[in-house]
C-alpha cells in the first residue's frame, strides 16, 4: 500500500520540477512569454497557465467542490501574475496533503467529465498529477531551451540526488 510519504515525495519532485521552469521563465522577455507555440495550448504562458489550472482543477475535485476554475492565459499578462497564482495554488495543495492520512489515500474521488463520470483511488489521481505536469513541463523546457534558458535535467533521480534522498 502506498503511503503518504511516497506520494509527499512525488508531490515534492513536482513542485521542484516546477521551480526548476519556472527559475529559467523569469528570465525570459515579456516576448518570449507571451509568444505563440504550436504546442497543444500554445506558447510558454499557455503551457504553464494549463499546468497551474490542472492543479486548480484536480486539487477542486478532491476536496469533493467540482472542476475548479478556468484560466484564461489573458488573464496572466506578465511572469510575476502567473508565479504569484503558481505559489498561491502550491500552498493550497500542500495544505491538504499536509492533512491525508495513509488510509485516505485509498479513498475514492468521484467525478464527471464531458464523456462519462470516473471513480479513481485518491492516491492515483495526485499520481497523475504530477505525471501530468511532466509532459507541459518538458514542453516548456523546450521553449525555455529554445530561448536560450534551459532549465537543465529534470528528472527524477537528479531530484532525488539534489535534495539529498534515497
């Protein structure tokens, strides 16, 4: 059975990740930010305001209060908007795992999607989260990459050597 610490660790890998974007973001132009990509929701903004409203969502769901909100990329005019709305959703997220026990994360999250409603084990869903970020994270190391500001390995063994875990 999966306990709380593991899945703490995967949540820690995740926001590391994240940081690791978004240290390398900030040192991009407004350009640059805002920019058109032919990634599946668009430029740097784009990817990383998807990653943040995933969160949203997912963290929304949990807690058994519906979809969460929907992040228009407009709504984050510069880096500083979508860092402050990155760490405020960070915190809220930590916050609840901070109260999950072992038992609860084989608890049962139900909700409805478009094509058909799910049940999943909790611990899996907080899984897939931070599997989720992975694809729009790499995404944007790519763009980040491409501008001149790779975020370096993000893997996650390079996490765990960098925070001293086994």
């Amino acid at each position: 059975m999966i306990s709380i610490k593991e899945i703490q660790i995967i949540c820690d890998y995740y926001y590391w990740a994240n940081h690791k974007i978004l240290s390398q973001t900030a040192l991009v132009s407004l350009e640059q930010f805002i920019a058109p990509a032919s990634f599946p929701y668009g430029g740097l903004r784009g990817t990383l305001v998807h990653l943040v409203e995933a969160e949203n969502g997912w963290l929304s769901r949990l807690k058994g209060l519906g979809e969460g909100q929907e992040f228009d990329p407009q709504d984050f005019p510069t880096y500083a908007h979508l860092e402050q709305r990155m760490a405020a959703e960070e915190g809220a997220m930590r916050l609840y795992l901070s109260g999950l026990s072992d038992s609860d994360l084989q608890g049962h999250v139900r909700y409805a999607l478009q094509d058909g409603s799910r049940d999943r084990i909790l611990w899996r869903c907080l899984y897939h989260l931070a599997n989720h970020g992975t694809q729009h994270r790499a995404e944007a190391a790519a763009l980040l990459t491409e501008y001149g500001n790779s975020p370096g390995d993000i893997d996650f063994n390079v996490f765990l050597d960098e925070t001293g875990r086994q």
